[in-house]
C-alpha cells in the first residue's frame, strides 16, 4: 500500500503525520520496499513505517544507540539495498547504497536493524503491525498552517512549490523526481543534432504521445556522451550500465529512459553484429517478431561504421509500452535496451502504469543483469555528491533525515 507525503496515517490508533518516504532495492535478491518517514503529533517524536512489498509486510521502527541485538534476537536478511527513489524531507540521494541486516526475536514479532551508510551506521528497533491497524486518513491539516508555525512540513512544502515553479517555467529539475534529457540535450547544439528523419512519431504507441521518443546524434563517442548525459543531469540517474560489448549505454532516470549507441545505418549492419561473440547467445534473448533485424545476419552485407553516436530519448513510458527497435540501432543494442529496461525499471513501471499495455507481455529473454555497480553510475555518484558539494557551498544546502 502507497501512501504520500504530507498525509496523516492512524497507526494502532496513533497519528502521524508522513515526512518523507524512500524506495528501496535490494537488487542481489530482487526485493523492493518503501520506508516513511513520520512524525508523532501528540509527542512529536519520529518513527519509520516500512512496507516489505513482496511480503506485504508492515514494521513500525524507531532509532537507538545500541549497536548489537538484543539477546536471543537471530539475523533474518542481510545485503545490499540502493535508494531508488525518494521524496520529502529524508536526507538520501537517488543511488546510494547501504549494508543492512535485519533481526528478529524468538516469536518474530520485535525487529532490530542496523544500516551501515558510507557516512554513518544507524540501529532501529521495531516491532511488525497488521495491514487492519494502519488508516491512510488523507492530507494533514498540518499543510494548511502558517509558514511561521509549520516546521519541517513548511519547508518540505515550500521545497516542493520551488521544484513545480522549475517545471513549469520549462527549465526542467534533474534533482530528483523529474529530469528533461530533451531540454538538455538542446541547449547544447554544439555537440548534439536532432535527427530529423527517425520518425519518431511513428514509433509512438496508444499509450505514449508522438512526443515520447526522440533521437540526437552527436559525433563523441558512446562513453564520452553518456558521461556527458550524466554531468547534464548532475549525477541524477537511477541506474546507468553498459553492454557486455561496449557500443550501448543504457541510462534510467526517475521519468526518463536514455539510449545511447553507435549508429549502424539503416538496416542496423553498418557494424557487423556477427563478430560479436555473444551475438548468437544473445539473439535468443527477445522474439525475432519483436525486432525488424535482417533475417540473415550472417549473409547481410557488412558496411563500414557511420563514426557516429545516436542518443534516443524517451518517456519510461513509452519504453514500458512498445518494443520499437531503438532508430539506426544493431540488434544487439536493441537486446540491451529491452533487457536493462526489464531488468531495472519495469517492476515499479509495472505499478505506475497498469492501466497501460506492456510491450513485455511476451517477453521470453533473460530477466536480470549484474546487479554490481557499474562504472557509470560510480561516475553519477561523484558528479551528484560534486553537485550536492557546490550547492552547500552556495547556501542552499540538503535534506535531512535519513
């Protein structure tokens, strides 16, 4: 169960009021779970709510000092978990990372839970709640005060009109919950050209606009552009990798779906995808009917590379909604493109857009990828914290909380 910030949940007859909420992922095991930040109202002290949503499990916790378990507690889950998303006044960014463990006493009703941040280690300890006991009750009265008495909420609230004047003014906020790769990649004429004749508005499908998908190219190389991307967005991706061969980079932002990979012509054989060692592995990865590769690869005509770079970009909609081979792009990027979007971004799209059609009904290909930490998104931790840095600097300092 979803809740939003700035509501009041009754827990087991108590009220609160939601600060702020994080989704995590443990991407080794697959789980996926939201954490709220909440305040008491009667005695203002603060507790999280977390929401196991594989288990559909409730705990209410709280911080302590101690940092070892209780006695006859025993240790339940261990890993890794990364921040995929976040909202409100929490003191975490989009892709940082934390060991965790969790315990459980001998009824498995009492949890205790260490999280070790690369800045500080914090211990909890909490206790499991039923589903009967928690009340969503709607937008707190507590929005509706003064800016002299509203406190933590006040200024999550001014926080969030500051964002919406950004958007609404057309310059697009890449801090957080909204990016616009397109505004970006505009303004830097120099370096990147929209593509004209990719018909874009073609590849659109019921459910995404013409305006969904568009395509750049820019004569960088595929590193030095999705780097690039990545400085534009100031570190603000949610996941970045790159093929095993190389020539594809797949960037996911909050709202945005990023591509960017060597030109291969028309036909997509401009660069021979049959020297590809794992190009005959890989073929059985999507549906042949899913993609408009050549039916013989092997007998297809190799043509020179076109010594340019294309970037696609488009809703995670559109990418959610279609399975449309990326403009110009070999087969094996379009495998890339369908696996890294199932892989990272359609278990939570799946949620936000089940109204829609999925272009992955059918999807028979592999489903994971190395969940380790590539090297573009080590790159997208430094230009972030680089960023956080400056504008600390410069007075406008972070959220706090974690």
């Amino acid at each position: 169960m979803h809740f939003d910030v700035g509501n009041d949940l009754s827990i087991q007859g108590v009220r609160y009021l939601i600060l702020g909420s994080i989704l995590y992922e443990d991407r080794a095991q697959g789980d996926e779970w939201e954490e709220y930040r909440l305040l008491n109202h009667e005695k203002r002290t603060e507790s999280w709510l977390s929401y196991d949503t594989g288990n559909e499990e409730y705990e209410m916790s709280f911080a302590v000092s101690t940092p070892t378990p209780p006695e006859g507690f025993t240790l339940v889950d261990s890993g890794t978990q990364v921040v995929r998303g976040c909202g409100g006044d929490v003191d975490v960014d989009q892709g940082e990372t934390a060991q965790y463990e969790t315990w459980e006493d001998a009824e498995g009703e009492h949890t205790y839970s260490v999280e070790r941040w690369s800045d500080e280690t914090e211990y909890s300890r909490g206790m499991y709640v039923q589903s009967t006991d928690i009340m969503d009750l709607g937008p707190s009265p507590d929005a509706k005060r003064s800016k002299k008495g509203a406190g933590v909420f006040g200024v999550v609230c001014a926080l969030c009109l500051g964002l919406f004047a950004l958007i609404f003014a057309g310059i697009g906020s890449i801090d957080g919950k909204y990016t616009d790769v397109n505004k970006l990649l505009s303004a830097d004429s120099l370096n990147y050209t929209l593509v004209e004749d990719s018909d874009a508005a073609s590849s659109s499908t019921p459910e995404s606009g013409s305006n969904d998908v568009t395509v750049y190219t820019t004569q960088m190389s595929v590193d030095d552009a999705s780097k690039d991307i990545i400085n534009k967005l100031e570190g603000n991706v949610t996941s970045a990798k790159e093929d095993d061969d190389k020539r594809t980079v797949a960037i996911l932002t909050n709202n945005e779906y990023v591509l960017v990979y060597e030109d291969a012509g028309e036909d997509g054989m401009a660069i021979d995808d049959t020297e590809d060692p794992d190009a005959s592995k890989n073929s059985d990865a999507v549906d042949a009917s899913q993609a408009s590769a050549p039916a013989d690869a092997a007998a297809a005509e190799t043509k020179p590379a076109l010594g340019r770079t294309l970037v696609q970009v488009s809703s995670r909609q559109y990418a959610y909604s279609t399975d449309r081979r990326p403009y110009h792009s070999r087969y094996h990027s379009y495998l890339w493109y369908r696996l890294f979007y199932r892989a990272r971004a359609f278990s939570e799209d799946n949620k936000k857009y089940m109204n829609s059609e999925s272009s992955y009904s059918n999807y028979n290909g592999e489903t994971s990828v190395d969940s380790s930490s590539s090297s573009y998104e080590t790159y997208a931790d430094s230009i972030r914290q680089q960023s956080a840095a400056a504008k600390s600097s410069s007075g406008g300092g972070t959220s706090h909380g974690k």
